[in-house]
C-alpha cells in the first residue's frame, strides 16, 4: 500500500490536544480522580476533547473524529471507529448494524471456533448461530461452499475469523463472492490481523472484499491494550455506526487509548514499510525454525506456530522450555505453540529466539505420552443462545451435565473460544474437552 502521500497530512488530534492540556494550569474539577498525577493525559469528555460517540452531532470536526478519518484513509475504509473495549465491541457492534438493516432476519452462519464475544453478542441481541466446521480443529479456514449451503431466507450475515489463534486463514475473497451474490454482509474477526494492510502482500479482510471488519489494533501494532478498530466498506452501515457502538460500550472510554491509536495513525504514516520488515523477519526465523528440526504449521506472517505433536511432544512442553530462556509464547496447547511478532519487535528478540531454538533441538521437548488427538464437538442445539442464557441455571461438576443444556459460553483463555455453546446439549465428548481443559463445572438449564 503507496501511505507516503498521507505522511504530511497525517496528524495526531487527539495527542495534540491531550498534552496541549496537560500543559495548561487547568485546575482539574473535573473526573478521573487522581487529576493527572497517575498520568496528565488522562482526561474525560471536556470541552474540545470530542465525546467517542457523538463524533457524528458536531459535523465531525472533534479531535476524536479527525483521527478515526485519518486511520479510515491508512485502511481504505468508508469509515473507521475507535474501540476501547477491544474487538469485543467492534464484534458487537457489527452485529448490532447487521440486525438493523437485517429485515427481522434473525440466523448468522459462523465458523464453529468463533470467539466468545461472538456468542455473546448473539445472546444479547437475540441472534442465532448457524455453524460451518472447518477441516481442523481450532482452525479458521472454513470453505465458501460451506457456507453457500447454510445460507437460507432467515440468514443475517456470515461471520468468520480470521486469522485465528494458530495463525491460519480463510479465503476472504472467495467468501465474499458468495456473501454478496446472496446480499448477505460478510462481518470479518480480524482480531490478530490489524497488520495485515501493511504487510508484504495486503490480505487485509477490507481489501479482500469484507463489509465490516473487527481489528485488535494492540495485538499487533504499537497501541495500548483495550484498542481496536471497526473498519465498514458498505456505506449502508455508517450512518447509524456510531449509536450501533454505544448501545454496548463503556461510556467512559480511556483517552490514553484514544491518545495511542490517533498516534498510531502518525507512526504507520512515517514508517509506511516497518510492519513489512517485522514480517519479513518472522518468515526469515520460520526457515531457520525448518532448518534446526522444528515442525510448523502454516500460519500468517506474524506468527510461528510450531506443531509439536509432529515432533512428540506438546506445546506445553516447548511453552516450558522457551520460558525457562525468557521468551513468553502467545498462546500453547496440548498440539501446538505460538510466538506471536508485532511493530515493537527487536532484531534482538528475533536473535535470542534463533539462538536458544539452535542450542535446544525439539528433542529437548520430547513427551513419552502424547494427548489423544482432537475432535470436533458436535452436539444438537436444543434452544437459542438467548433463551439458554436467561432460564434458569445451576453450576454442575462437568462430568454431570452429559445429556443437559448448556446455559453460557464454556471458552478457556485463551484462546476464548467455547468448546460448548449456550443452549447446545453437552455431549460426553465435549464434557471430557472440557475437563482435560481444567474445567471443573459448568452452568446447565433447569
């Protein structure tokens, strides 16, 4: 993507502002607390701060809407809109548009390993899942045939993730094809994909034909925790995209992530090809990972995603040892581990990881007793989300729900996808998942 056009346009409203005020004599009679001692550019909603979802009733001329438009330009959206609640809410939010324009249609064709704020926004706005599996476990990749065949006339939008925790990704575009010669949105969960519009090759979910996307931009781009992104592509959704967002959101939102989002904008502007030289780094350290003996399962460019089942082992086990050389991984598991890159990742890290994978070869991870392989819980679903989720409910050991009705979302985190969903009957499969995961009870419908 050719940004270096916007580097001198690409201003930072809402930092300007922020320490404009911190340099004031202001006294401070006005929230939070601690009147800038814990932090002087942290404020509420005073004059000339902007209000995040009110960006719409002054003629978008706030600090807070001039910064969404420059990140709007960065990603080639129709609109962007700052969360500070992740991309929980930017997943709430989407869905929340989809069920305004959506005609009473009232069913959301989803990838079975969605995150929970997917089901839970189902349960809050009354939505129903239908679920498309894909070939693994875990996994994001599922199939745009799939999906044509679970569209009907009750059908909202389709919902998928990607990337997902492993590093794996759907065809977009193909999926898009099939979205949108039904008229249907295709609402993308991109939580671990922000950097993807910057990468080598562009496979960001709004180029590759997606209507409303869900970006984490702190997973991967030098922002603080809590913030994200809602990028739409169709125009149909921007006018209400605002008041969709503050049905669910905190209505304190923190200008110190406001502040580190509006300065992101800046920093991709003037450094248009870093994200793509961290990129090139994590493929460079994959070869050399092939090279030494490790096994890897195909995964986007900012993760490694060693499959130690394929070397007798677990990612428990390389987690473990990684972490005795002080290097934290993302995410592991009975199968797999992950590193997971981002903007601030040194030529250092990538050079100690080098050096202690060559001095501990994955037979230093070997495990006499592997894990049984995984399955798909498959199970009937026995009433809505919703309908689950507000019935009455108790709390039963795991292994005494078998036949009962699951009454919330089970998802160990991470990675924050339930292996059970609200309103599905528990099978013994998927009560065995639970308990080899550490969950000890559940909540059942009574």
């Amino acid at each position: 993507m050719d940004i270096s056009n916007l580097i001198e346009e690409m201003t930072t409203p809402i930092h300007d502002f922020l320490v404009k005020n911190s340099e004031s004599h202001t006294i401070r009679c006005y929230m939070p607390g601690h009147k800038g001692t814990e932090d002087p550019l942290d404020i509420t909603e005073i004059d000339g701060a902007d209000s995040l979802y009110d960006t719409d009733t002054n003629g978008g001329k706030g600090i807070i809407a001039q910064s969404e438009k420059n990140a709007s330009k960065l990603f080639g959206s129709k609109r962007t809109l700052y969360s500070c609640s992740g991309s929980t809410l930017a997943i709430q939010t989407m869905l929340t548009l989809a069920k305004l324009r959506g005609n009473g249609k009232d069913h959301v064709i989803a990838g079975r390993y969605s995150h929970r704020s997917f089901i839970n926004s189902c349960v809050l706005l009354g939505l129903i899942p239908s679920w498309v599996y894909p070939e693994e476990y875990l996994c994001a990749a599922v199939t745009p045939e799939s999906i044509e065949a679970k569209i009907n006339s009750r059908t909202l939008a389709v919902f998928i993730n990607s990337i997902d925790y492993y590093g794996g990704m759907s065809n977009i575009s193909a999926i898009a094809e099939v979205c949108h010669s039904h008229g249907i949105p295709l609402l993308v969960d991109n939580a671990h994909g922000a950097y993807l519009k910057f990468a080598p090759v562009d496979l960001h979910p709004m180029t590759l034909g997606a209507d409303m996307c869900a970006d984490s931009a702190h997973k991967t781009l030098p922002v603080l925790t809590g913030g994200a992104y809602l990028h739409i592509a169709n125009e149909k959704y921007c006018a209400m995209a605002k008041e969709a967002m503050a049905l669910t959101a905190t209505s304190s939102p923190s200008y110190l992530i406001l502040d580190s989002l509006d300065r992101c904008n800046r920093t991709i502007a003037e450094k248009p090809f870093h994200i793509a030289e961290i990129c090139n780094k994590v493929t460079a350290l994959k070869r050399h990972c092939a090279d030494m003996g490790y096994v890897l399962s195909q995964s986007d460019y900012m993760k490694v995603t060693f499959d130690c089942a394929a070397v007798h082992s677990t990612g428990f086990a390389m987690a473990e040892m990684l972490k005795e050389f002080g290097i934290e991984c993302e995410y592991a598991d009975e199968y797999r581990c992950v590193l997971l890159f981002g903007s601030g990742s040194t030529d250092v890290d990538f050079e100690t990881i080098k050096t202690v994978l060559r001095a501990n070869t994955p037979r230093s991870v070997f495990v006499r007793d592997l894990p049984s392989p995984p399955v798909h819980i498959r199970t009937q679903t026995a009433c809505s989300p919703a309908k689950a989720y507000f019935s009455g409910k108790v709390r039963l050991p795991v292994m005494m729900t078998v036949g009962k009705v699951c009454a919330g979302a089970v998802a160990p985190c991470p990675p924050g996808i339930p292996l059970i969903m609200p309103g599905e009957v528990v099978t013994i499969d998927a009560a065995r998942a639970l308990r080899d995961k550490g969950i000890a009870d559940i909540p059942i419908v009574v």
